[in-house]
C-alpha cells in the first residue's frame, strides 16, 4: 500500500528513537514553537486529500537544523463532530510514528518531531510525502473521516499567528472536558495496582472522581485501558443508576464484588457513610468524621501536625488504608475536592469543618462561596474545643444539627445504619468491627492514649440485645 | 540489544567500571545507553560529562502539575517526550540520569507510565549499561526490566564480598529475570589476587574479570579527571578488554 511513498510504513516503527547523531532535521519540540490541530468543518467547505505548505519544506532546511512546525488538519463527515477533534487528534502521534525515519513525541502545543538522515537518503524530501501518508493512515484507521485536507506550516511568524488561534481551540475544548460529568458516560474505569499491598480496594475512576492517589483521572483511565485492556487499568461497564445522589452503579457492584473476593458488594462512589469506596494507602487526603461536631475534617499527607480529633495523618491512615470500607475515615484524591458531586451524598461543602490551610488554600477556588469562610483550618481550630467555638462563631451548617443529637444518635443505632465513631469516642460493639488494624482484630481492644485530656461524665456498659 | 547492570557497595569503583566500560565500548560503534541509577554515584563526571536534569525531576513535574495540565493530557506521552528532552546526546553513546529517589505519596501510576516509557527507549540501543546502586532500586521497581548481566563490583575488602553475597541473595528475592551475575574484583593487588578467586568460588560467584589497583585511576580521581580519558595503555583499561569478552558484550 506505501510503494507511493519513499519510506515504510508500519505499527512495528513505533517508539524508534531519532538520536541527534543520525538526525537529518528537528522540527517543533522544546526548543522550537510548533502545534498540531485537528479542527471538525463542514463538508462542503474543503477540498479531500488536499496539502498545503506553508514556509520552507524539507528540501529547503539545513542538515542538523531545528525549524517551526504546525500541523493543521481539517475534517469532514456525516458522524464527524467538534467532540470527537481530541481523539482524532491524538492520532496523529500514532500514524507518524508507523512512517519509518520519523520520531514524533508529545502533543498539542508540544510535539516535537525529527527526521532520520536515512530517511532523507532514500528520498524523502518533502512534507507532502508525510502528511498524504498521515491522511491516509486517517482515513484507512478512522473510517468515519470522508474528507480530510493538511496544512503543514513551518513559517515562524505563521506559525505564531496560528497557535495563538489554536490556544483558543485548545482552551473552548478543556472547558468541555472539565465539563464531564459521570452520568455523560457509560463507562467508567477501575484500578487495581494498590491490590499488591490492598488485595480488596478497588478504586473506580470517574469523570467526577479521581483516584485516590490523585494520579489517575477518568481520560489516563481511558487511555490506559485502550493500550492495554487486560493492564492494571480497565473498563466499567457503569450498568443501571442505582443511587443517583450516593452514587451507586449496578456495574461498579459487580466489579466491587468481584474484585474484593467477596469483600464487599456495594460501593457508593460519593458517599462518606454508606458503602464508601475503600482506601488503598495510597490517597491524598483522609477524611475524617467528628461526632462532636457532626462535621468532616480533611487532612494530607503533608500536614505533620495532628487534626482535631488528635490523631494525625500517619495514624489515621493506618487505620484507612487496607482496602476496606471504613465507615468514618475516606481516603480521596485532591482533585476529588474539585468534584461537583464531593460527597454529595453527606453534604458535599456542607459537612467539612476543618482542614490544612495548603490544603484549603490549594482547593479554594472550588469552595462555595457560602461555605469558604466556614471551614476551619488548623489557624483557627486545634483541637474540638476550638473547633466548636470557630463554627458557632461562624454559624457554620452543620452547626444546626447540634440541638438535635440525642434523637439522632439513637435513631441511627435502631436502624442499624453507620455514624462514624472516633477513636476516643464510645464504641458501639457493632461498630468496632468496622474499624480496621489499630485496634487489632480478634478479641479484646487495645487502647492507647498518650498525651490525652479525657473528661468522661458517664460510661454505660451493657450487653446489646 | 543487551542490558548490563553493574553494580557494588560504594567506594568499591563500580562507576569508574561503569565509566571505562562505556569508554571502551563507544570505539566499537555501537550504540549505547548510559544510565546512571545511583543517586549518589557520579556516572557524568566519570565520563567527562555534565547533566543538569534528572528523570526524577521529570517524575515530580508530573506530580506537580497532574491537576494543571489540560484533563485529556496523555502523561505517558508527555512524559515520555520529557525524558527524551533530558536524555544527554553525546557521540556514541546516550546518558540519563534517574536522580533522586521517589518523595512521600504514591508512585504507583507514574512507575507504570515509565515502566512504558523505559521499554521502549530501551530497545533502540545495542547495549544499555547502567550503574545501580547496591539496592537495585529501579530494577526492584520494575522500571528497568530484563537485565541479561548483573555486574557486582567489589573491592578485596570482606564487606565488599559480603555485598556482593548480599546482591545475589537480593537478585534471588526480586525474583529479577536477570541471565548471569559476575563478580568483577577491583583494586587488585598481586597479593590478594589469589585469595579472592578462591572466596568467589566459595560464595559461587562467576568472576568476570580483575581489575589491578591503577595508579591511574587514583590521580584522575584527585585531580578530578574524567575516567573515559584515561590512556589505553592503562593496566586498569586493558583489563577492560577481558571483561567485555567474558560479558559477550
């Protein structure tokens, strides 16, 4: 199929690398300006096949030279769409690198290209020869593209004029991204590399919550499951909405299920109480709840210092990780602080009382307005005394539930649904199952209080019927 | 395409092997991968090189910058052109330098990403020869995978012997897909040479090669002389020859 051209073309040419010593042209890259576009028109508009160059071509540029590159591609088709531009343009990476001789690395804004001297010597001398065979390989790969047309410039004040155009493109389609939500997709994906040392988390990636690590957002997921489906990385088939406000998904249980040993078989993606997602060891942030307050306090990795409640990161993370569902603590990534669902189904913005100032002030742009002022950090608040006063002071939400405690604590025991206990607070037995390794499992708890205040009025101890 | 680690407790002269192998080896024409994975050795300055960036730092820019970067990023992408643009070109051979090792947080995701990355690097030169610390960070970590040789460099010292004892029991532990392990013995003297072939044998270890003590290797040292510039007359460097047959490199 490649005999028109004056090199090979094929997958296997993948990841060959151009050194310096046998480069014969660097095109765009780190020490030059370059971009590529892929841009959706209407079909009428443009002419298929079609190349056009603007600036110098290959025949013209200097042996060992480093010159401007920008590549634009037009697209038309009954079922092509602005939204599918991304896609079809992280192709081209793809399709230049089957073309034998040329090395292209990165994206966007930053790709950066070379050209073998071998490749030169066979008679490759002109743009046209790669972008006929990048339109082609579209075409062949991405049937759905009736029409497609390049132009290459390497002009570097045309150059210019076009990113600053582009810049705009890439910006209007970040705005979408960040636009995703779970329900515009029907899959979301799952992670297994922290079962090494959590053999039942299992971390589901969505649009509206990163992983835990805080590495993995629902587009790596993506991207890494199409490399390679049976990777660490994989698909989940979403299923039926169960729970549209905790977040729960036919498809995420049976995975749950699954991948846990039978561990567990109910995962509520955004929910702090009911059938939380598990926390590897890996994650950002763990959260906390403090029945004193009825409220959520949040701590990273990078905070020395001790939370509220006491205890500090190092400790309560202990206590999390392990890969269970661990009614009272959740471990999440920054970014999930950025999600329009934030745990939702407790509150979102409203239940969180207290955290790091650097991790307040890193998240602060994404804090309701009403709330910002509210949430606590370790400036204002050390310890549940303080904490108290802060949000009376600041009438923070939570703050009216307060009056209604007793009620509400025995309503949750008749129901046996979950509040969380904290570590000096006073177990429920049923609850102390669920609290992981700290206390130890088996028989008999260890309690070990160092450098503690404790003022107890009352202790009732009796046989739960 | 072949993978040689070398590595040894510190002070034992795994770099300057490390440093007068590649020297060697660039004469032949073939195309080779320096990797420098010990954060505290000096692969650069034994060869008469310097490299301002790290792979680490490259590692951190991503975990600095995941939440900026436009959502769609592909990492492994950018990532990968990031490592290409600190990889040092030089004529003959290529030099990259790991840095420091991984902070607090979690490196699962991005050391899958470079797993990638590193693969196929890899597979563009005839021979990668990278100098490890006696740990063997990166290839416990499965970063660099598929070593065919593993080189212990070792003085006479005992602790040395032990390292090496150490670093075979490790190799086994890892489980690593190593293909042979060598001993190299440096700071040969004419009066513990014999000694020392009979501890290898006696610990098992296929001796690869003994390099004499060179008073050459020690005044490049102090006057801060790159060790590729040492004369090829060089009883060090001649010994050199013997142990790249014996590598069957």
């Amino acid at each position: 199929m490649a005999d028109e051209f004056p090199f090979e073309i094929s997958p296997m040419f993948e990841g060959e690398r151009v050194r310096k010593d046998d480069m014969y042209v660097e095109l765009a890259g780190p020490k030059s300006k370059g971009f590529e576009l892929v841009s959706a028109v209407d079909i009428d508009e443009m002419e298929d096949g079609k190349f056009t160059l603007i600036g110098p071509d290959i025949s013209d540029m200097e042996e060992g030279g480093r010159y401007p590159l920008a590549m634009i591609y037009r697209i038309a088709g009954e079922l092509v769409e602005p939204d599918l531009e991304a896609i079809v343009e992280r192709r081209n990476h793809d399709f230049q690198n089957y073309i034998q001789g040329v090395m292209h690395l990165n994206q966007r804004y930053d790709v950066w290209l070379r050209i073998n001297k071998d490749s030169i010597a066979k008679g490759l001398n002109s743009f046209e020869d790669i972008a006929k065979a990048t339109m082609m390989l579209f075409r062949n790969e991405l049937p759905f593209i009736e029409k497609i047309d390049a132009t290459y410039i390497t002009d570097i004040e045309k150059v210019e004029d076009e990113l600053a155009k582009a810049m705009e493109r890439y910006a209007a389609r970040d705005e979408r991204t960040r636009n995703l939500h779970d329900e515009d997709v029907d899959t979301f994906y799952g992670c297994s590399l922290c079962q090494s040392f959590a053999p039942t988390s299992v971390c589901v990636i969505t649009p509206d919550r990163i992983a835990l690590c805080g590495a993995i957002n629902w587009f790596d997921g993506r991207a890494a499951a199409k490399v390679d489906p049976e990777g660490p990385q994989f698909p989940i088939e979403k299923g039926e909405l169960l729970d549209e406000i905790g977040g729960e998904y036919s498809g995420v249980n049976e995975v749950a299920q699954k991948l846990s040993g039978d561990e567990y078989n109910r995962i509520k993606i955004h929910s702090f109480f009911e059938f939380p997602h598990t926390s590897c060891g890996c994650f950002e942030v763990v959260g906390f709840y403090m029945p004193e307050v009825d409220g959520i306090g949040w701590v990273d990795r990078d905070y020395t210092g001790m939370a509220p409640n006491g205890l500090a990161f190092s400790t309560m993370a202990g206590q999390t990780g392990g890969g269970k569902q661990v009614i009272g603590f959740l471990g999440v990534g920054i970014n999930y602080f950025r999600s329009p669902k934030f745990i939702q189904a407790d509150g979102g913005w409203n239940r969180v009382v207290w955290m790091p100032k650097f991790l307040k002030d890193k998240v602060l742009a994404d804090i309701p307005a009403d709330i910002v002022d509210k949430v606590a950090t370790e400036e204002d608040a050390q310890d549940l005394d303080t904490l108290k006063e802060f949000l009376k002071e600041k009438d923070h939400p939570v703050v009216k539930n307060w009056g209604a405690d007793e009620e509400e604590e025995e309503d949750e025991e008749s129901t046996g649904t979950s509040t969380a206990m904290p570590v000096f607070g006073m177990p429920d037995p049923a609850m102390l199952q669920n609290i992981p390794p700290m206390i130890g499992g088996g028989g008999g708890i260890k309690i070990t209080l160092k450098n503690a205040k404790v003022s107890i009025d009352k202790i009732i101890l009796s046989s739960k019927k | 395409m072949k993978v040689v680690a070398i590595t040894g407790k510190g002070g034992t002269g795994k770099t300057a092997v490390a440093a007068m192998l590649i020297r060697w080896l660039v004469n032949r024409d073939a195309t080779i991968l320096a990797i420098d994975a010990d954060p505290d050795s000096n692969l650069p300055e034994a060869l008469g090189d310097v490299v301002e960036e790290t792979l680490a730092d490259q590692r951190e820019f991503l975990l600095q910058e995941r939440d900026n970067l436009p959502p769609d990023t592909d990492k492994e992408r950018l990532l990968e052109s990031r490592i290409y643009s600190i990889l040092a070109e030089r004529h003959g051979y290529d030099l990259l330098v790991m840095g420091r090792p991984e902070g607090s947080g979690c490196y699962c995701f991005t050391n899958n990403l470079l797993r990638n990355i590193m693969d196929r690097i890899i597979k563009n030169y005839d021979l990668v020869i990278i100098d490890t610390a006696a740990g063997l960070e990166h290839l416990s970590r499965g970063i660099i995978r598929d070593v065919d040789e593993l080189v212990v460099v070792t003085d006479g010292s005992r602790r040395g012997l032990q390292t090496a004892e150490r670093i075979r029991d490790l190799e086994k532990e890892l489980d690593l897909k190593i293909r042979h392990m060598f001993v190299i013995f440096n700071k040969v003297t004419p009066q513990n040479r014999e000694r020392l072939n009979k501890y290898a044998q006696e610990l098992g270890l296929e001796v690869a090669g003994m390099v004499p003590f060179d008073e050459d290797i020690a005044r490049f040292d102090l006057d801060g002389k790159a060790l590729s510039e040492l004369p090829a007359t060089s009883t060090a460097v001649i010994e050199m020859e013997n142990i790249i047959m014996k590598l069957g490199i």
